[in-house]
C-alpha cells in the first residue's frame, strides 16, 4: 500500500440518500458504491469495478498497488460490509427476512381474500372501504383481508423503528401503527416462523414465538413503556447510522492502516469523510463517552466504538436465544438503544475501555465484550455464536441448507430464505472463531496484520450478487468449486422469489395498477419481456394473473 494517500472525494466521499425504511446504502460520491437491502446485491461504479477488477484479475499483484485502486478497493469493502451487516448480524438478518414475510407469512390469509373477496388491489384500500361500508371484522373476507395487511404494515412500521427511530413520533400519527413494542414482536414472530417452517419446523431448537403471545399481550395492557402511545423512547439513531459508520470506519482503516504518513482524524473530518450518516454514530459515541476527537483512526477510542457497534447490531433476546426478559425486550433488541447504553456504560462505568483495544486481538474482544455486556445486563456474544454453532449439527434443516451451501444447490422452496439463512449460520461460526477479525476487518485486511488467514475469510463471504462495469443488472459472483450452472439457476430461482415479494407487497399496500420496475434486475430483456415474466410468474403463485385485478381508486 502506498505510504500516502492522495483521497480522492470522487471515489469516497460521502453522500447519503435519505432512507424511508430502508433502502440503498452509499459508500460515496455519485453512488459509487452501494448496496442494496431489498434487492440484496451489492453495486459499483463502472470506474470502481475496473480497478477492483483488475486486482482481481492478478493485474497489480506483482509491485505496488497504486492509491487509486486502493481507495476503489475500500469502497468494495463498504459494501461488502453492508452484506455482512444484513446477513451476519441478527438485525441485519431479521431486517433482511421481514421482506420475504410480508409474503410467505400472508400466503394463507390471500389465498383466502382471493376465494371471498376476489383480486382487489390495493388489499389495504378495499379493507378501508368494506369497513366504512359497515363490514366488521366478524366477515371472513374482511378478516382475512386485515391481517394480511396488518401483517404488512408492521414490518413497515418495524424498519421505521429500527432503520431510521426519529421517524417513529411520524409513524404514530399513522392510525394503522400500534406501538414500538408490537413492531417488535412481530417483525421477530415472523422472522423466526419463517425460519422454523424452513429448518425447524418440530421447532426443536429455535425459540418459539406462540410462548410469547401472553407476556407480550400482558405488556401491553399495562401500557409499558414502548407497548402504548404516550410513552415511547426513540433512539437517537438506528440501524441506519450504525450500519453505515461502521463501514466507513472499517474502510478507513483498511485505507490508513500501515501507512508511514496516515491522515489524521481531524483531516479526515475536515475534508467531510464523516459528513451526514457516516458519522453520526461515531460523533454520538464520542459525545456519550465524554471523549474528545480521536487523532488517528489507529486509536484504541475508533477500535470501542467499532466493537460497541458490532455489540448493538447483534442483539440476542427472541433470536438465537429466547426472551427471557418480556418487560426489557425493546431495551434488549433495538439496535439505537443498545447503541446508547453501551456507550454510557463506557462513560458510567468502565471509562478505562477508551484505551483498551491496542492489538485488536479476539482475546481483547471477548473481555472488553465481556465487560460491556454485564454492565448493560446483556448477553456475551460467545453465548448466542455458541448456539448458533450448535444448530450445524443438532437441527437436521440446518445442516441440509449447510449442505447446499457446499454445492450451491438450493432447494427452490424458500430459496431465499435458505440462502440468507445458510450463509449467516457460517458466518456466525467463522465469527466465534475470529470475532476480531469481523469487528475490525480493515485493521486484519491492511499491513502488518494482513494475513493468508484474514483475506481468506474476506473472500469467503463476498457478497453472492452483483452489478458489472458494463452492465447494471444482477449477475451471481463465480464462486471457487461451484458449477456454475448451479450458480445460475439459484440466482434465477432467488430473484423469482424477490419479484413475487415485490408484486405481493405492492398487491396489499400500494394503491394503483401494479408496477413492473425490474430494470434493476437485468438488461438482457426489455421492460415488456420482464413484465410479462413477473405476471406469470405471480399467476403461478396465486392462481390468478394480475391484470385481472380491480384496480381501487383512493
């Protein structure tokens, strides 16, 4: 790597998109770089891609790599971070599932909707109206109609809550939101029934959500804080800001790490590296820590934030291990709000932490986790890794999906699920092994860390799906000891899945005809080619073609 580096705005600087639960994340500049949660596929510039590439390619390997390729290739980074985010922390994985839930968890409720009432869209619209019209909830179409959409609009309301919390006191305006606890309870029951009826369908290891209902409904009508609508604490960020400052400071580090001469924090801020999104966790850290501006991104403050955020997206409670607290359960699984008091333990508590990280050694993860996680009555994360290592051998699902991962042969039934759900299983093992390396990947990808052990396990979670330099469709990643053909046809079978959870949303929530916006997928076909698939393929599904639905007017 160079000694200097000369950044170049055009390949990192930031610019953040405004979210509305939750979309791309940007790595820089004119969207250089971003991934994509419910597209699932991780894109780059045409400019990006060609110097990323070209390492790939064995181009630059002999000699030194030039500052340009080297800032292309943080970028990569970032967004490789964002797919790690949404299939190696629990979250992250939970927010991944609520898009197949909407549809997988309606499928009994539409099917009947379609058998009483008929194709109507939007669903949402044609429930509004049947109950002005003086329908209750006492006739079975409408019932079922209400659920699906009920169901719908909470994991809505659940990436609102998690994503982006500040839009929470907008989103109780809305008439159809509850309260913050059940966006909660049901993003976490649907995820986990999607999981069971995957891999686990005796439910022999994975926590049971029928157990909560009680306790759960017991929270409510006592109006807790979070289960009613006056009382409600809103983290001041969310998964959002979490998600983003943490791959800005990995690719910082990956970008200044062994250099003779690095930048410091303060010419990184100057120059707006931290600007928006990007350093909104890190600037909250400092502030509920008491800590000044760190002067390098090699100080032991950058490495505590870095693991407190790794701490606040990974909560335990409901998923991998069960609830054990129904009262705190908000306080255990928001991510903003394990973000915060994590922090002021630090400040509270254990202030002797902002100088503890030096080595960036699991041994130094595992005992200033250890402290954290006490101080907040939290779960260590070696307790839910452990368990999820034990799933590879005790629920047979989950070693079939294992299985699969070997040969990238998935079954197509809930293909989606069973690819998400089978990389985080691995991911989360390789994480028990090496927590360090997954909390501070770019100290472990850049000199004198840098190992044949650590760009190892960075190539094995490369994000599955990408765009190309001359091509912005989707196209699988050609991985090492996979047939290709395999590849293929599990990338095909996992896209027909997205765009049925597309049209299906949009069949329950969105009024107007149905929208056939799939150039995002590929470029091989035209937009008539593509709408055309998507409409058999829907009819495949529900029996019924959507040009046969009775478009409602609002």
């Amino acid at each position: 790597m160079p000694d200097n580096l000369d950044l170049d705005p055009a390949l990192l600087e930031p610019v953040a998109k405004p979210l509305t639960a939750p979309g791309e994340f940007a790595a820089c500049l004119n969207q250089l770089g971003t991934y994509t949660t419910e597209h699932f596929v991780l894109r780059l510039s045409p400019r990006v891609h060609e110097l990323v590439d070209a390492i790939s390619s064995g181009v630059n390997v002999s000699g030194e790599i030039d500052g340009e390729t080297v800032q292309a290739y943080s970028t990569y980074l970032h967004e490789t971070i964002h797919w790690w985010q949404h299939i190696g922390s629990t979250s992250g994985l939970i927010l991944s599932l609520t898009y197949p839930a909407q549809a997988h968890q309606n499928v009994e409720h539409l099917e009947k909707v379609l058998k009483l009432v008929g194709p109507k869209k939007s669903l949402k619209r044609w429930a509004e109206d049947a109950a002005r019209a003086g329908l209750t909830d006492e006739d079975p179409g409408l019932r079922a109609a209400n659920m699906a959409v009920n169901n719908a609009v909470d994991a809505e309301f659940y990436k609102i809550a998690t994503v982006m919390p500040t839009l929470i006191p907008q989103a109780m305006q809305d008439p159809y939101f509850e309260t913050v606890g059940h966006c909660y309870w049901m993003a976490y029951t649907h995820a986990v029934g999607l999981l069971a009826a995957t891999v686990d369908r005796d439910w022999s290891q994975l926590p049971d959500p029928a157990v909560w209902q009680e306790r759960f409904i017991r929270n409510r009508d006592a109006k807790l804080e979070g289960w009613s609508r006056t009382e409600v604490r809103v983290a001041p960020l969310g998964l959002h800001a979490l998600f983003e400052g943490q791959a800005r400071m990995i690719q910082l580090q990956f970008l200044t790490f062994g250099m003779t001469n690095p930048p410091t924090m303060g010419t990184l801020k100057d120059a707006g590296y931290f600007k928006g999104v990007y350093g909104e966790a890190f600037e909250g850290f400092l502030k509920a820590t008491n800590s000044p501006w760190p002067k390098l991104v090699d100080d032991p403050v950058v490495a505590l934030f870095l693991l407190i955020v790794d701490l606040a997206i990974n909560p335990t409670a409901g998923f991998p291990l069960d609830v054990e607290s129904f009262e705190n359960f908000i306080l255990d699984v928001d991510p903003g709000i394990r973000f915060l008091r994590l922090c002021q333990s630090v400040r509270n508590e254990h202030p002797e932490l902002l100088g503890r990280i030096t080595e960036y050694s699991r041994q130094e993860y595992m005992q200033v986790a250890d402290m954290l996680t006490k101080a907040c009555g939290y779960d260590h994360p070696g307790v839910a890794l452990s368990v999820i290592e034990s799933w590879a051998t005790d629920i047979p699902g989950v070693v079939e999906i294992l299985s699969e991962t070997e040969t990238f042969r998935f079954d197509p039934g809930n293909v989606v699920v069973r690819v998400l759900f089978s990389y985080f299983i691995r991911f989360s093992m390789d994480k028990m092994k090496h927590p360090e390396f997954f909390c501070w990947t770019g100290a472990w990808l850049a000199a004198p860390r840098v190992s044949d052990n650590s760009q190892s396990l960075f190539l094995k979670y490369l994000s599955l799906f990408s765009d190309r330099a001359d091509d912005d469709g989707i196209f699988p990643r050609n991985i090492p000891g996979k047939a290709s053909e395999a590849i293929t046809k599990t990338l095909s079978n996992f896209y027909a899945n997205i765009i049925t959870y597309d049209l299906t949303r949009q069949w329950i929530l969105n009024d107007g005809p149905f929208r056939y916006d799939f150039d995002w997928l590929t470029q091989s076909y035209s937009k008539a080619e593509m709408s055309d698939w998507a409409k058999t393929r829907f009819e495949q599904i529900f029996r019924v073609h959507p040009d046969t639905f009775e478009i409602l007017s609002s």
